[in-house]
C-alpha cells in the first residue's frame, strides 16, 4: 500500500534531489524493487509444496529414494498416478467423498435457503434467537460431541420411542454428521444474501398475487442463485475435506473419504517405513486439481461468500 | 396460503389486518424454518446435552453391564486421576499451538494483506494463488508437508544443507526439539493466506481519503500505518483472530497425521478421539469434551471481554 501512494499520487512536497530521483524510470524500479521481492517471495511459498508435489508424483519411485535429489525429474513418468489409481480404495474414496459432500450440499443448500428465507424477508418474534444459535453453531467444537455422536450412530441411542438405526461405518454416518458444520453456515451465508435483495421486487410480486412459497422460488431463489453456488461451493469444500468424524465412523477401507485414502497408502511390501511417496503424491495431484479448478473459477464468488460468513459476522 | 391474493382491503381495517398478517407470517417463517432447526436439534443440540450426561456415567463401549450414574467421579480423574498428566501436556500442546500459529499467521497475513492491497501487476492471480493452500484438505497439506520435511528425502534438508543454512539433516517432525515447530509450519502455511483475504477485506473498506489527506499533512508511511490502518482495521482483525483461535483449539489433521496418537504430542482433541474411539470409553471422554468445551468457551469470553473494551474507548 505504501508504494502505491508513494507513486499514484502527486504528492504537496518540497522538490529535492530525491524527488528527481523518485521520479526517474530507473528511480521508480529501484524503489520498487523490495516490494517486487516480496511479492515474488509470497508466490514461491504458497505454491513451492504444490510445485514439489507435481515433482514428486512425475519422478520414478527408485529416484525419490536417492540423494542427491533432482529437483526436475530426469525420466519423468506416470507410474505414480497408475499405482494411485490401481488401488480400489483410492477409486472409492473419489466416490465416495463425492457423493457424501454432494449429498451434505444438497442437503444444506435446500433446507438452509428456505431457512434463509425465514429469518432473510420475515420479522417474526425469536429471530433473533435463531440466528444466534445458527451463529454459535458455526464456531461449535465438533470433537465435543464426538461420544454422543459416536452412540447415536452405532445405534444404541433410543430418544422417547424412535430406536436409531445403526449406520456406523457407512456413508449415512458423514452425511448426518457433516450437517452440524455445513448446515449452519449456510443458513448464515445465505441469509445475508437474502437481506440484500431489494425489497420492491417482493411486493410486485405479491401485488400480482404470488404466494409467499412463489415469491420465494420464482422471485428470490433466481437472485442469489450466485449465493447459491458460492455457499454450496464452500460448504462442499468443508464436507470433502472432513477427517475428524471420517477417522472415527468409518473402517472398512471400501468406506473411505479422501482425506482417510490419501493417509492409508502403504507401500506394495507392507513395511511401514518405505512409504510410497510418490503414489501419496499423485493422489494428492489427483484430489487437488479438482478443488484448484473450481477456486480459480469461481474466486470472486468465494471471497465474497467468505466475507459474508466471517467478517460481517 | 392463497389468501394473501385476495385485493387488499380498504384502509379502515388496516390495523386488524396487519396484525393478522404478522400472525400469518409468524407462522409461515417458523415453517419455513422447521426443517433445519430439526437437523440442528439433532445433530447439535440432542448430542450437546447427552455428552453432559455422559460425563456423569461410567459408560463403556466394551463394558457388558449398563452404564451407571457416577456423579464427579470422571471430573476428578481428569484433575487428579493417573490419566491427568496427559490430559494437562495436551492442553499445554494445543494452547502453545495456537498462540504459535495464531500470531505468526496474523503478523504474516498482514503483511501479506497490505501488499495485495497495493496495486500492482498480477494482483488478480495472486489473490486467486492465495485461494489455493485455503481450500485444499488439511490432510493433504499435512503429507505434502511431512514428504518435504522428510530427514533423508525431503526438500527442506537437501535446500537447507546445500545453501549451507543447516549443518546437517534435522529429523524434525521425529526429534521432540522441532515437532512442534513442524506441525506449526504447515499450519501457518495453509491458513496464513486465508487471515491475509479476511484483512484485505477489512482494509478495502478504509477510505482512500484518509490517506490523502495524512499525505498532505505529511504524515510518514508509519505514522499512517499506526494511525490510521490499524485502528480503522481493528474489528476485522479481533473477528479474525477469535476464528483462528477457535479453529486452532480445535487442532486435530495435522497433529494427527504427522504422529498419530503418541501420548507427547497429542493435541486435545486428538486426546479426547482416541479415549472415545479408540478406548470406547465414553462417560470419561464426555468429560474431556465438557472441558475442552469450557476451555475454548474461555477464549471466547477473554475476547469477548477485549472486544469491549476497545468499544469503550
């Protein structure tokens, strides 16, 4: 910041010799040039790791073993991304994590907006109350209910009457369990979106005689459509990269998410010391691009979302 | 729901109207409403009050007779118990943690923060770079990070030895000296650019104005920055700082991927995971739940306090 109003602004100051100084071309890149290092050095660490992870997962398996390391793979090679994509467990956790973020999603996305909706266009007596629980529930420690969570889902919970059924170790396990961190934050998000909205478009609306639940999906739904997508976006990021309540609800290897596949590579031996880095490293490859892509793509949308969840709140 | 349809009615029965209509939409809203407070209640709430009850009990996964009322007996295994030197070493683990990490990541993601916020070329791909360590999972930053840490193949030794900056390779993450520093590096590292979006979003509300007219009162580069940019920045930095504390007391991927459940670097949640998983000893771990519950609700509350007291001044 400092250099931007050193140079974008004439500045009400004695000239000097320095001043001509500042002024000159060569003066200019000079007095820039520690911010320029800088800046180079902020991109070197944020994406050196991403760099060495590309490198690794290229590089044959005998020489990520042998030092000196080369820094540029000599025989570049795909055998780390087959060995990845050989084993079924790492296939199964794609899916898998897919379709439990996915459903989470769905899941928040759909009840959260009409909750949005609620507590976004209605004043009504306890709305104050609802979104401070929603607020709370987004800083909620989830390890704090682990046990209970952990009774419930092996179904040895009766509330009142209703004997729980028994979905530990399956999908169901993440998909309920995930809603205590996807859901609140969603209704936090989208109902932002909604107190956005102008409110004419409404009474238009009703004046051409739309019920309250038309308003709602032919009126507003349309308008934060972009809320939508940033918010589903985000809550499906938090689902896909859980481990917590992944690590303590699932065992069978054909159930895992992911972030449990990317830490249960062992190395074709067995032995747990020769760790198959390079297979690790292809998957890692594997399940970043995808998320790389989609924040590329949608930055703007993500940022504001973010804003709107931590920073207004 | 038709109703609202009808042609409004003249103006002499407005009053009655109106209080029949914010009746109508009273009840609509907590319809609307109904389908996540359900899920909350379930997920959240249920859970929240049935781990209290559980810190009251002995119960036990691999217990075969019910589980009984045990009044405070859990409690004061966790102060005095054999079990609560761990617990304390955890606790003592995570908060070093996080005032590591937390100040490291603010100082870093300021600086970071005022230098994106000048204008310069590729500020666009540098904020969309700074998306990138955010959104990827924990775990997968965690085994980049632990492959380049490695003590014979890693990255970080064969750089650090080659420009001579370390003697010899260091075995950080299994040597007690650098473990922690390990952990912390990963974390810092994948969040850093999240605390420096959450600012930069704070400094891009403070008025150019200002600025410009401390230039022509010839106000220096610092005494702006202490004048201006960081009081007008101050409540974005106190909500950032309470969720990067929340979310570092609630540290669990890293610690756990890089050494498991090894009884000196456990985390307390980590601590807490394996007593309910990996023990299956619930009542006692509800208690650890409980207590880690109050501790982060502490950190709240000194906040909280802070907070305040800045307003007041």
């Amino acid at each position: 910041m400092s250099t931007a109003t050193e140079t974008a602004q004439p500045v009400a100051r004695p000239a000097t010799g320095s001043r001509a100084f500042r002024k000159s071309r060569l003066g200019r890149i000079l007095l820039r040039s520690p911010f320029y290092f800088l800046v180079i050095l902020i991109f070197v660490y944020a994406l050196f790791p991403f760099f060495w992870a590309i490198r690794s997962s290229f590089t044959p398996e005998g020489d990520l073993f042998t030092t000196p390391l080369q820094w540029i793979p000599s025989h570049p090679t795909f055998d780390n991304y087959r060995t990845a994509l050989n084993a079924s467990f790492f296939r199964d956790a794609l899916i898998n994590s897919t379709i439990v973020a996915g459903t989470v999603t769905l899941v928040s996305l759909s009840i959260g907006s009409l909750a949005a909706y609620a507590l976004g266009r209605f004043k009504f007596r306890g709305r104050g109350f609802v979104m401070y629980l929603m607020l709370s529930m987004t800083i909620f420690p989830q390890i704090a209910i682990l046990g209970a969570l952990f009774t419930i889902i092996s179904g040895q919970n009766i509330i009142w009457f209703i004997h729980l059924p028994n979905i530990y170790n399956t999908r169901w396990a993440l998909i309920f369990s995930y809603l205590i961190f996807t859901l609140p934050f969603t209704v936090w998000v989208l109902t932002s979106f909604m107190r956005a909205l102008p409110r004419d478009l409404e009474e238009a609306a009703y004046v051409d005689g739309a019920t309250p639940i038309q308003v709602f999906y032919k009126v507003l739904l349309p308008l934060i459509a972009p809320g939508l997508v940033t918010t589903g976006l985000l809550a499906f990021i938090a689902a896909w990269n859980e481990y917590l309540f992944a690590l303590s609800f699932i065992q069978d290897p054909s159930k895992y998410t992911v972030p449990l596949a990317i830490t249960n590579f062992v190395s074709p031996t067995g032995s747990s010391f020769a760790v198959p880095w390079g297979a690790i490293m292809a998957a890692t490859v594997i399940v970043t691009l995808p998320l790389i892509f989609a924040v590329l793509v949608l930055q703007k949308r993500i940022l504001a979302g973010l804003t709107a969840g931590a920073v207004k709140g | 729901m038709s109703t609202v349809s009808t042609p409004i009615p003249p103006t002499t029965s407005r009053f009655r109207r109106s209080t029949k209509l914010q009746r109508r939409q009273t009840r609509l809203a907590w319809l609307l409403l109904l389908p996540s407070l359900l899920v909350v209640l379930l997920v959240a709430i249920y859970p929240l009050g049935k781990t209290i009850y559980q810190s009251f009990t002995n119960e036990d996964f691999l217990a075969l007779e019910p589980s009984r009322w045990i009044g405070l007996e859990n409690y004061r295994n966790l102060l005095t118990g054999p079990d609560s030197a761990v617990f304390r070493s955890a606790v003592w683990e995570t908060i070093k943690f996080t005032l590591i990490t937390v100040g490291f990541e603010f100082v870093l993601g300021l600086i970071i923060a005022l230098v994106v916020n000048s204008s310069f070329k590729g500020r666009g791909v540098m904020r969309a770079v700074m998306l990138v360590p955010w959104a990827i999972p924990t775990v997968v930053a965690a085994q980049m990070w632990k492959w380049m840490l490695d003590e014979k193949f890693g990255v970080i030794n064969d750089a650090g030895t080659r420009l001579h900056v370390l003697s010899h390779p260091q075995a950080w993450i299994s040597q007690p000296s650098t473990a922690l520093a390990a952990v912390c590096a990963v974390d810092i590292w994948k969040t850093t650019p999240f605390v420096a979006l959450l600012l930069l979003a704070g400094l891009q509300v403070i008025p150019q104005d200002l600025y410009e007219a401390a230039e022509v009162d010839g106000a220096s580069q610092l005494q702006q920055f202490w004048k201006i940019t960081l009081p007008l920045l101050a409540p974005a930095i106190l909500v950032t700082l309470i969720f990067r504390t929340l979310d570092a007391l609630r540290v669990f991927d890293v610690f756990y991927v890089f050494f498991g459940n090894a009884a000196n670097t456990q985390t307390m949640a980590i601590y807490n995971q394996s007593i309910i998983v990996g023990d299956g000893k619930v009542g006692y771990g509800a208690a650890v739940s409980v207590a880690i519950f109050l501790i982060i609700a502490l950190f709240v509350v000194i906040y909280v306090s802070f907070m305040r007291v800045t307003a007041d001044d």
